[in-house]
C-alpha cells in the first residue's frame, strides 16, 4: 500500500518537476513538456523500477488493463499466478485510476479560459481555409484508413485520434484515446510518429514554407482591418506559462475551478452511465467537453486565471502515467511501418489536399500555412510562423482556428472514429 501511494505522488509531482525543467532549460522548452512526460514515463515503464508481470499474468489479461479482485483470487489460488502479479496488477488498476480521472479534468480546465464567442467573431478572415483545411484533414484519413486498415491495428481508433490531432492538438488525442479506449502503446506510438513527422514539417515551414507557398498561392493582401495582434500575440504564448501558477492569491479560484471540472466530469459519467456500457466512454467526453464550452461562456469561471495552465498540468499528468504503462516490445511491433505509413499519409496528404483547395479557390499563401500550423500544431505556434512569414496580421486567425480546433476536435474524432467502426 505504501509503495503504491509513493507510486501515486511520484505521478502527481514528477510532471510539475518537467514543467520547471522546461523554463529552466530553453531547449527542453523546445522540445516540449508532453514530449518530456512520454520520455519519462516509458522510461519509469521500462528501466525495471516498476515490477513486471509473469507470462501467465500477461496471457490472462487478454487486453485489459488489470484484472478484477474475483479473477486475481482465483488464477492465485490455482498457481496460475504469484503474489508478485497481484502487486503488478494493483499498479496497473492505480496507473488506470490516474489516466481516467487526469482526462475528464482537464479538458474542462482548458476550456474555461477561452473566451469563444470572441474567437468565433474573428474566425470570418480565415474561415475558407479553416473549412478547406477540414475537408483536406477528414478525407485523407478516412481514405487511408481504408489503405491502411489491414496493416494498423484498431485502425479506426487511430483515425479518429488522428482526426483529433491534426484539428485540436495532443489535448485532443489524449481525450480521444480516453473515449476510444485505445491501447496505451498503440496511442503512444501513434503520437510518438506524429511528433518525429511534425518537427521535420515545421523546420520546413519556418524556413523554406513562406517562399514555397507563395510561389504556389495567391499574396495576402492587407484590409487595413485593426486587431489586437500584440494582446492575441501574448495569449498564445501564455499557454505554455506556467508562471504564478501556485501564487496565494490564485489558489482558492484555481480550487474553485477544479471543482467546477470535477463536478463537470461527474455530471457527465453519470448521464453518460444511463446509456449502453459501449456508448460510456465516448459520450462522456462529449458532454464534458459540452459542459466546459458552456461553463466557459459564465464570465466569474472565464476570468479565473490560469485555468488553462492548470488543464495542461493534467495533461502531463494523464502523458507521464500513461507512457509508463506501454511496452516498448509491443511498440516495436505494433502494425510499426503500416502505423507509420498511415500516419506520414495522414499528415502529407491533408497538407498536400489543403494545397490544392488552396489554390482552387484562392486562398492566399500566409493563410494556408496559418491555418494549417493552428489545426496541427495549435496556437503557441502561431506567433512562430507568423513571424516566419513577416505577417503579423494573420496571427488572430490563426489562433481563432487553433481555439476553434480545440473546440471541434473531440466531437469530429468521435463521430469519425465510430462511423469507421462500422466498415
């Protein structure tokens, strides 16, 4: 019992450690802080420090996370397995508790913070490519998924958290593997080849992108239109400050606002738990996400302060546990270069099909990559590829489309992933 509550501290506190790492350290910064919780979180997996099941254990599990008390009892009584697989089954039920609970509270927490009706007013200066880029995302992936359905395992769950990433971010794939019920390796691979193919993508678009598309798409041509590019500048970048976080005079409303995401998330298991047992998961990430767009909107919650940042925290938290209870065998192996292809197709081919919507009905070329770095890599982005073009006045719509990604982004994953289940 003891270990396993040092266990659960460890899971609590290692991530605001990776958070300090990252403002200590610029190129941690750069690599990211979820980056940071997989590494870690394989490497607690993997080095030997957690205990590791018998084969026996492993053959009765047959997919799920842990076994019931009544099962354990059982298989211990016929030798089948050892008082050292109850102990790793314990860890495996705790690891599962953590990731289930780190989810449902932090999509609402991230959510609260976003003042969306004036997000929605600006999205009008991008909104062709918004849709256009929408169109590009869902097509791709629903064609590969019929390409690459014989070669990627639960090919359907990895659509629908691709569907996810590429419009909302790793908040949104991480919610999406919650409602999906994916394979901690499975998601964990999935988003590692996400990760490796979008640095590559973006060191493209800092540097050569701008020239490229120009060459291809039409010129942004200024309205003359007045935003607030530095105030929109200065939000973005404060999605990744964790600064002031735990300050005294932030605590009591930061407590105040876990609680309205708890009492979202319980809210929305129990009018999820009316519905058939296969249907809970699914639906109960989207009325949490319901219920936070709508909390959202009530001024006393939307002017909390670094409820976002507190969200991410969660997201660190759900990233390191989940990560520590892959496989890296099963990883390896796991539908590797079949995974990889879907995912390289994923990522090109909406890039490539955006391209060309682009061009068709003349999307300008600072728009295009704009809204393309919102939906795949979210708003922190933004200022970075702004900056890359010399264009400050796109950095608004870029960061309306990357909120209204966020937005979006569970509710197409879902209703994606289920509609391919079918085929």
């Amino acid at each position: 019992m003891i270990k396993l509550i040092i266990l659960i501290i460890v899971y609590f506190t290692f991530p605001i450690l990776i958070i300090y790492m990252c403002k200590r350290w610029t190129i941690l910064k750069k690599l990211g802080s979820i980056v940071l919780a997989y590494a870690f979180g394989l490497l607690l997996g993997t080095s030997g420090i957690l205990p590791s099941g018998s084969e026996g254990y492993y053959l009765e599990l047959r997919g799920a996370t842990a076994l019931p008390d009544a099962r354990l009892e059982s298989l211990l009584a016929s030798g089948t397995i050892t008082e050292n697989d109850v102990f790793v089954n314990s860890i495996r039920r705790t690891q599962d508790l953590l990731t289930t609970i780190a989810i449902p509270l932090a999509f609402p927490l991230l959510l609260f913070s976003l003042n969306i009706r004036k997000w929605i007013r600006y999205a009008k200066t991008g909104f062709v490519s918004m849709i256009l880029a929408l169109i590009s995302i869902i097509v791709i992936i629903v064609s590969g998924f019929f390409m690459f359905r014989d070669m990627v395992p639960e090919s359907w769950k990895v659509a629908g958290m691709l569907i996810g990433v590429y419009t909302g971010g790793t908040p949104n794939m991480a919610s999406l593997s919650y409602a999906l019920d994916v394979d901690p390796s499975l998601f964990l691979i999935t988003n590692t080849y996400d990760i490796i193919i979008g640095a590559v993508t973006i060191f493209f678009f800092i540097t050569a992108g701008p020239r490229v598309f120009r060459a291809i798409l039409p010129p942004f041509r200024h309205t003359g239109e007045v935003t607030d590019t530095e105030k929109a500048v200065a939000e973005a970048q404060s999605f990744d400050d964790f600064s002031g976080l735990l300050n005294k005079e932030r605590l009591l409303p930061l407590l105040k606002a876990l609680g309205i995401s708890a009492l979202i998330s319980v809210v929305s298991a129990g009018t999820a738990m009316l519905l058939p047992k296969t249907a809970f998961q699914p639906a109960a990430i989207l009325l949490i996400t319901s219920l936070g767009i709508l909390a959202s909107l009530i001024p006393s919650i939307n002017r909390i302060e670094k409820t976002f940042q507190l969200g991410m925290y969660f997201i660190l938290v759900f990233s390191f546990a989940f990560a520590s209870m892959a496989d890296l065998k099963t990883i390896f192996s796991i539908g590797f270069l079949g995974l990889f292809a879907y995912v390289m197709y994923a990522y090109f081919g909406s890039l490539l099909l955006h391209l060309l919507l682009s061009k068709i009905f003349r999307v300008n070329a600072d728009d295009y990559l704009i809204t393309t770095t919102a939906f795949i890599y979210s708003p922190p982005f933004v200022p970075v590829i702004a900056a890359a073009l010399k264009n400050k006045d796109v950095i608004v719509t870029g960061i309306t489309v990357g909120v209204i990604g966020w937005i979006i982004g569970n509710y197409l994953g879902v209703a994606m992933g289920f509609m391919l289940k079918g085929f």
